[in-house]
C-alpha cells in the first residue's frame, strides 16, 4: 500500500479508498518507485519529502539504507 501519511483515520480504515495499481504503471508517473522492486514483501519504506532519498522502517525505527537509525517511530 502506498499513502501519503496525512490520511484521517477514518478515510484509512475505509477499503473504497483503495485500489490496485500495477507497480509499472506507478513507476511511469514517479520513477523514485522503482526501488520498490528491489523489496521483499513486507517492506515499509517512508520519506517525508519527494525530493528526500527513501529510508527503510524496522522495529519502529527509521533506518537510511546502511542501516543507521534516522529517527524512532
């Protein structure tokens, strides 16, 4: 799933607000997206920013891709 984080509780609870989208189709319209297929299934990935690199979530920690914590969630 991909979200922008400022999301209400109630319109991420609601499953109409989702669809299915192929991850090419993503990639078409935000090239950043490719490092998604370099992920295992399961991966959390967040930035706050477009134009901030991505960084990886682990045991509620934020983590860059050398695997320093960043900041706790």
């Amino acid at each position: 799933m991909i979200a922008s984080g400022t999301e209400s509780e109630a319109y991420a609870n609601e499953p109409k607000n989702y669809a299915m989208v192929p991850l090419d189709r993503m990639v078409e319209t935000d090239a950043t997206l490719e490092i998604l297929y370099e992920q295992p299934v399961g991966t959390e990935l967040t930035r706050k920013h477009v134009n901030e690199p991505w960084r990886w979530i682990v045991d509620d920690k934020v983590v860059d891709q050398d695997g320093k914590i960043i900041a706790e969630l």
